[in-house]
C-alpha cells in the first residue's frame, strides 16, 4: 500500500474515534440534563432513583449482581458484601469494587438533600438485599 492510502485510512480512523467520542458527549450531556431537572423534582427524585438502582442492581440467590447501564461493569458480590453511599456530586452506591451511579457527578446536590436521598437510597439498597420490597417513596 502507497503512502497516498496509509494517510487516508489514517485519517478516516482518526474521523470514526471523534465521532465516537462525540456521541459519549452528547450522551453525557443528555445524562446531565435529565439528572439535573430530577434532582430539581424532589417528590418525584426517589421514584426514579429507586428504578434505576432496581435497574442495576439484582438479588440472585445469595449474590447481588450489579450491573446495568449506571454501573462500572458486571459484578456478582456476595449478599452480605459492604456497601456506602455517597451524595454530594451527583448520587452513587459504592459496593466492593462496583459503584452504580444513581445520578451524574457534574450534578450538585445539597446537603439538605442529600441527606434525605442518601437515607432513602440506602433502604432501597438495603431491601433489594434482604429480598424485600422497595419502599414506598
């Protein structure tokens, strides 16, 4: 192959890898965007954060198996693995090695909030664990 050709599958590689990283903007934009008015819609926030953690977030016997489009990957964790929440940047459930991110870290919430979300969030992780029912938001 001439150097004439190197240079244009080059540049074509070059073009396909931006438009690709484009569409993860767009992407991370749109998530920005809706996250943000959902935490603005605080009686209906809890609704949707609980159907997104049920989204992700599945009791398989004794595993818990995270994984999902909110999550880092596949993980299967033993069900009495320890897990946090953090809030403050956005909303995440942080499991050993697995973390589902409930809503955007580009996304500020404040204290007042958070504490109430993180203390919701918490016993809808805690249910979907114990193999009950989600809470009633």
């Amino acid at each position: 192959m001439n150097s004439a050709g190197i240079l244009l599958l080059t540049l074509c590689a070059v073009g396909l890898a931006s438009c690709e990283g484009g569409d993860e903007g767009a992407r991370s934009e749109a998530q920005y965007t809706a996250d943000n008015a959902l935490i603005r819609d605080a009686a209906h926030a809890m609704q949707t954060i609980q159907s997104r953690l049920q989204g992700n977030m599945k009791l398989d016997g004794n595993i818990i198996v995270v994984g999902g489009s909110l999550a880092n990957g596949d993980f299967a964790l033993a069900r009495n693995s320890s897990w946090t929440i953090s809030c403050g940047q956005g909303l995440s459930v942080h499991f050993e090695g697995a973390e589902i991110d409930l809503v955007s870290a580009l996304v500020h919430i404040k204290d007042r909030q958070c504490a109430s979300l993180a203390a919701q969030t918490g016993k809808a992780v805690q249910a979907i664990m114990d193999g009950a029912d989600l809470p009633k938001s």
